[in-house]
C-alpha cells in the first residue's frame, strides 16, 4: 500500500503575489518553463503528421506504397532511436546540466526533421524518424527535470502537467497544417508538414542561453550562490532572505548530502534499495498504464480507424482528425489544471474507469457496425473515440511525466526517467508493430484485450499508487523509505533527521 500523510503542516512567508500574473518572478519563470516545454510539442506532431501522411496518396507513392508491415516499421522506427537516445539522455543531463541536454536533443529533432523532409525513398524517410526519436528521448528526459525543478512549489504539479498537455499542441498544428497540404497535389503535400516539425527545436535553441539551470543541479555540483540566485530571483522576487528561498537551499542540500551516498553507484542506485525498487516499479508501471490502455491505437491510427467504419477520403479523416486533437488538448489542460487540486490518486481513478466505459462503448458499436454496417453504429463509435481519448487525457497525458518526476529523487531522476523512457520506447516497437496487423486481422476485438489491461491498471492504482499534492520534490523523496534505516544513514552523514514528510503552506504577499 501507498504511505500514508501526516496531518501537520509547515508554513513558510514568501515574497510572490497569489496571482502569479501579477507577479514580476513569476511571469518570468512560467514563461521560462513554457519554452521548455514547447520540445515536447515535436512528439505529438509526429504521431499525428505521421497518421495523417497515410491519409495522403502522393506519401504513400513516395514510399513505394508500404504495407501493413512497412507502415508499422515506419512507426516504430522512432521509438528505435528513443530507446538508443534515452541512455546517453541521463549522463549528459547529470554531468553537463538539464540545459546542455536540451541543446543536444533540439539539435537531433532538428537534422531529423532535415532529412526526413528531403527523402525521396523509404530508407532516407526512416533514418530521419530514428534521429527523430532520439532527440525526443533527451528532451523527454531532461525536461520535465528541469520543468521540476525550476517550477515554483505552489504550482509544480500544474506547470509540470502541462509538459506532456503541449504534446497536443504540437498535434494540433500537425493535424490542421496537414489538412491544408493535403489538397496539394505534389509530394510538397507531406513534405510542408514534415519541415514544420522543425520550428519547436528552432525555436528552443534560440530561447535556451536566456535560461536559468536548474537549481537542484547547481546545488548537486556546488554551485551554491548561482542556486540562492536562481531560486530568489524567480520564487521571491530577488529576495534573497525569503523564508521559502532559505527553507528551499536547505531542504535539496540536506537532501542532496544523503543521496550523495548511493550516487556513486551509477544506475543501480535505480534498484540498490528496497525504497529505489518500489520507486522505479511505480515509475515503469506508469508508462505501462499510459501506452497500453489503448489510446495509442486511436492516435497512431485514426485513419485505418476510419477507414474501417467506411470513413474515407483525406478531407473527411483529417479534418475530424483535427478536431479530435482540438479536444485532447482542452481536456489534458483541464487535467493539469486539476492535478493540484483534487489530487493525482483522483485523476488516475477517474481516467481509467472513464476509458474502461468507453473501451466497453467502442467494442460494441464497431461489432454493431462489423455485423450491419449501419451509420449510426459507425458515428456512434467515432463519439466513444472521443470519449475514451477524454478518459485518457484528463490524466495520463498530463501526469505520464510529471508523477514520475515527481516520484523520484535527485539522485535517481534522470536515470529513472532514462529508464522509463526506454522501456517505453520498447514497449511502443512491440505495440505499434503488432497493432497495424492486429487490426486488420481481428478488427474490433482487438479492444477486448486493452479491457482487460485496464481494469488490471484500476487496481493497481489504487493498491499501490500514493498522492503527491501538497509535497515538496525533497519530501516526496522520502516515500517508501524505511524510517529507521533514514534516521541511521542521516546520523552516520552528521544531519538532522526529520522522521516525517511534512507538506509546506506558503504564506505569499498580499
């Protein structure tokens, strides 16, 4: 079972306005983070812009009309290189900083976009996707660390949701910048829509020097005015005396002076404890729930989804593709929204017994529709897409990365989303390869077996899933750890030991 919370609660002054628009450190820091963000926009551009490239006969002739196979091929080729990426991805975010992974991984999103937009055959457009997904690999690493890090305590849990929530605004544009290529009638139809998959990591290049690095990195590596400076200026106005700002630098060095111990271990500081193992089992369990509920089949192709409830020609499977993105993207910003204010636990319950309604919605009316091939079965199929992608979203898009991040410590952070991101992108070449063929054999009981996943997950969220609202990423360290064993490792360190996680109460500014 999760550990439970303790009913005190710390309260600390800090020199921020409770609006946080209204607030000079604030305003600067969100805007900070957005750019960050924006890297994540590249992932859900390219499994939308690829969906839709099916839809697009000049595509299918410049790649020699694939089949089943080769389609599968050419979208796992991806996550082919964002499992080679996520390896190096936690080295470079550790020993050079979140900042120096981030230049790294706009600079291979870039040249892949390059070269994927000038193929003229099947082999140029897959090294260009492979580049592509190891770029991916190391933004998805160092950024939501760095998302986390640098975010204010009062909003961690919103601004760190809303990393993977522009995952959909990146498919949004695919979708709609896709639907007006389309109607081209050269190969300039894809080509367009690939070279826009460029701007983000253009873009975050060119935002990254003005940047701040991450604190806790700074701290890690005893840079510890540059950290006071970094946390005063964008938590406190400048306030270098602040209550929270003090309590902060405390509170990571402590934390960093006990995790110095098992750091020298390298990776198997992922599974040398008791606390590390459960830690990571929950992390790797939440890339699980999120990749195989089913929903990636909806996004990685909708179009042979439509096709088979008699949905064809690119106009129509665009355009409801792009409303459909539209709506992922309002519902994930109102799971962000929702993280710190009814709980993590919460959102994860409401997601999955949402999809599993919709899962039930989907298998009936596509056996409806296999059996008389009415309309109303087809459009009624199509409504239980989009609810099954609002289950999905209200949670497992905003909180994929933000709840492991938020899980793991220093220490372990990179490496364990290093970890999480390659076993996802393993488990994504085994799905995404079979699920083509898996559709086109079986059809619509193919949503049988993601039923069955997830009411599997519905228990294992609530058996073993803990809430992290109201924590600091230092206390949150702390779960799962043996309180005794804590007590005697911080004595032998020469710290004082706190035998409680303890929430803080901001006390802001009128």
């Amino acid at each position: 079972m999760a550990p439970s919370r303790p009913d005190v609660t710390r309260t600390l002054d800090n020199n921020t306005n409770p609006k946080w628009w209204k607030d000079p450190g604030m305003r600067k820091l969100n805007f900070m983070i957005v750019c960050v963000i924006t890297a994540q926009m590249t992932c859900g551009y390219d499994e939308a812009v690829v969906g839709n490239f099916q839809a697009m006969k000049h595509w299918l002739k410049d790649m020699s009309y694939p089949n089943a196979s080769h389609i599968g091929l050419i979208t796992t080729i991806i996550f082919v290189g964002g499992f080679i990426g996520s390896f190096p991805a936690s080295p470079v975010s550790d020993r050079y900083g979140r900042k120096a992974a981030m230049y790294a991984g706009s600079f291979f999103t870039l040249i892949g976009t390059i070269i994927q937009s000038s193929a003229f055959g099947y082999a140029q457009f897959m090294v260009g996707r492979g580049l592509l997904g190891v770029g991916i690999s190391f933004t998805c690493v160092a950024g939501p660390s760095m998302v986390a890090e640098l975010a204010h305590p009062r909003q961690r849990g919103t601004v760190l949701g809303f990393f993977n929530t522009f995952w959909y605004v990146g498919a949004i544009v695919a979708a709609w910048g896709s639907f007006g290529s389309g109607h081209l009638s050269t190969s300039w139809c894809w080509r367009i829509p690939s070279l826009i998959q460029g701007v983000a990591p253009v873009f975050l290049i060119a935002m990254l020097p003005f940047m701040p690095e991450s604190p806790r990195f700074l701290l890690a590596k005893g840079r510890i005015e540059e950290a006071r400076q970094v946390l005063a200026e964008y938590h406190a106005n400048g306030q270098l005396d602040d209550e929270l700002v003090l309590y902060e630098i405390e509170e990571i060095s402590t934390a960093l002076a006990i995790q110095s111990r098992y750091a020298e271990v390298g990776w198997s500081i992922l599974w040398n404890t008791p606390a590390n193992r459960k830690k990571m089992g929950l992390v790797i369990s939440v890339f699980v729930l999120c990749l195989w509920c089913g929903q990636g089949v909806i996004s990685y192709y909708f179009s042979p989804l439509l096709t088979s409830l008699n949905v064809i020609g690119t106009n129509q499977q665009t355009g409801i593709n792009g409303g459909m993105q539209i709506w992922n993207f309002l519902v994930s910003i109102a799971g962000a929204c929702l993280a710190d204010r009814v709980g993590r636990r919460s959102l994860w319950l409401v997601s999955l017994i949402a999809m599993i309604c919709s899962n039930i919605g989907i298998t009936i009316t596509s056996a409806v529709f296999d059996k008389n091939g009415t309309n109303a079965a087809a459009y009624m199929a199509i409504l239980f897409l989009f609810f099954y992608n609002a289950g999905f979203n209200i949670a497992c898009n905003p909180l994929a990365y933000a709840y492991p991040t938020e899980i793991l410590p220093y220490s372990m952070r990179t490496k364990g989303l290093a970890a999480m991101v390659a076993v996802g992108q393993a488990l994504l070449i085994i799905s995404q390869y079979a699920n083509p063929v898996a559709i086109e054999a079986i059809g619509w009981k193919y949503w049988l077996f993601f039923l069955g996943m997830l009411f599997l997950f519905l228990a294992m969220v609530y058996f073993t899933y803990p809430e992290t609202k109201g924590l600091t990423l230092e206390e949150l360290a702390r779960l799962f750890e043996d309180d005794g064993a804590m007590v005697i490792l911080e004595k032998t360190e020469g710290i004082e030991p706190e035998a409680e996680i303890v929430p803080v109460e901001i006390q802001m500014k009128k």
